[in-house]
C-alpha cells in the first residue's frame, strides 16, 4: 500500500460520488449539458440532484466527453471578487430588473401542485 497524504475530512459527510470510492468529498462537479460543459467547483453546502461529489484524488484526475470544456474553479483564498466579476453580477442584475418591469401577462395562471390545481378568481 502506497504512502498517501491524508485528507481532510468535508464536515458534510458526503463520499466520493465513484461508485468504489469511501474518500470524503471535497469538490462538487455539475454537467451543463446544453452548453458542453462540466464546472468543477468547491464541494457544494448541500447535496444537489444531477451533481456528483468527488475526493480531490478523483476531481483531479477528471475526464470529459470529447468536444466538451472543464471549468475548474480554484478557490483561491481570496474572499473578494474580481471588478470583471462585480460588473458580471450588476449586469445580470440590471437584465432581470428589464425583464421584471415589461408590461405584466393578462393570461391567467394555473398552478400546479401534485394533483391539485389551484384556478384564478376570474373576476380578477
């Protein structure tokens, strides 16, 4: 058996998302697959469906389809976002405040929840 760094441990509990693997999760991995993308980012606050939890050993080792992108986001240590990341976040912002202000829909909703449906008041 090879010498092998230690690892800490999450605090979340959560495992390597390799089916053979018991390491602790250490980084969190989500396929965007409309764009050919996989983002390999900082171990998640919560376990998330269509996301997969790897030990550093396997995120580092990670492979994607051909054809598709890796964005690996380091965290870094620095607390404070970059300016390009600030303007980023204003204009997301400034492109859902647009959206929010068009002129509301007069069609009415019907909600769906499980079997129930809840219907408008049509004097509304």
């Amino acid at each position: 058996m090879r010498d092998q760094e230690p690892v800490r441990p999450s605090g979340s509990g959560r495992t390597c998302s390799k089916s053979s693997c018991r390491q602790p999760a250490a980084r969190t991995l989500i396929y965007i697959y409309a764009e050919s993308t996989a983002v390999l980012g900082p171990l998640s606050t919560f376990a998330e469906p269509h996301t997969f939890d790897f030990c550093a050993n396997h995120s580092e080792r990670l492979t994607v389809p051909k054809g598709w992108n890796v964005i690996k986001h380091e965290s870094g240590g620095t607390a404070e976002p970059s300016p390009e990341d600030l303007m980023a976040i204003a204009d997301a912002v400034r492109n859902v405040a647009k959206v929010n202000q068009s002129a509301p829909d007069k069609t009415p909703e019907v909600g769906r929840r499980g079997h129930l449906r809840a219907i408008p008041n049509p004097k509304d």
